[in-house]
C-alpha cells in the first residue's frame, strides 16, 4: 500500500518510491497574480483582464491563465520540500488543462510518485510524478506528469 511522503527537505533518487504521495499547503489566486502574470507574459486576453468581456463567454467571468496556475504548481511542489538541493533539472512535462481556475479560488498540488529510472552517468536518476491540481472543491482543474532529474544520495 502507498504511503503519504512527510514533509522533508531534499530527498534523493534511492528515496523515493513509486505510489507514494504528498499533497501542498492551498494558494488562493488573486486579481494581482491575474494581472501581474498578464504582464510578465504579454498575454492580455480578454478571459483574464476585461470583466465584461469575460462575463459573456464560456466560464461567465474571469479566470485565471492556465500558465499562471502551473506556475503556481511548481512553487507549491517546492515548499514540499522533498526538491530542495537534490533535484537537478527539471526535464519535462505532459500536461492537461480540465477546467478553469477563478480569481478567488484556492488550489494545491498532490505529486504522486510513478517511475524511476537510473541514471548513474548523470549523477541520479529521473522521477517522474503525477501531478494533480486541484481546487478548493477538490476538482481536478489541470493534470499531468512532471519529470525531474534528481540527485543520488553521496556513497557511503
């Protein structure tokens, strides 16, 4: 049976075990992280930035970019902890978008752990997680798999 990983800092490659998982601390989305992210990106879309726009379309008011909420993701997975010094690089994603998230709504990530693969000549190996996003009503709002290599444990 699958164990829920604690909250610690920097595991290594050996450490993990495929079916264990975690679940992040909640963010609420805000009108700043809307248009600061607006900003950033260049992304001005209507859906994000005009009420009166947005209201007429498909979600009936705002919502917030679903690059936004990823990258609300990657820094909830890092407060976890379990990446701190010992992942490497992040190596990539395959990702869905299931629905949207609104200014004022809260998410967290759960990062499930799927496979490893050793990786001696790098120094560790890949993890790859199933990762979750999910809202305060516990929907699923985006999902998907991250990649990450991460490192071996110093020999002994």
């Amino acid at each position: 049976m699958a164990k829920a990983l604690a909250r610690i800092t920097g595991l290594f490659f050996e450490e993990f075990t495929a079916g264990d998982s975690i679940t992040s601390v909640g963010r609420t989305v805000t009108e700043t992280d809307v248009v600061s992210f607006a900003a950033l990106s260049g992304d001005w879309n209507l859906i994000h930035t005009d009420a009166e726009y947005a209201r007429q379309g498909l979600f009936g008011e705002r919502v917030a970019h679903g690059l936004l909420v990823l990258s609300i993701a990657s820094g909830l997975a890092v407060r976890l902890g379990f990446m701190e010094d010992t992942v490497q690089a992040f190596m990539g994603l395959e990702w869905e978008f299931r629905g949207p998230v609104k200014i004022g709504d809260t998410v967290r990530v759960r990062a499930t752990i799927d496979e490893k693969k050793a990786m001696p000549r790098l120094g560790g190996g890949f993890v790859t997680f199933k990762m979750q996003i999910l809202n305060q009503r516990d929907e699923v709002v985006q999902r998907g798999n991250w990649k990450v290599l991460v490192k071996s444990a110093p020999a002994a």
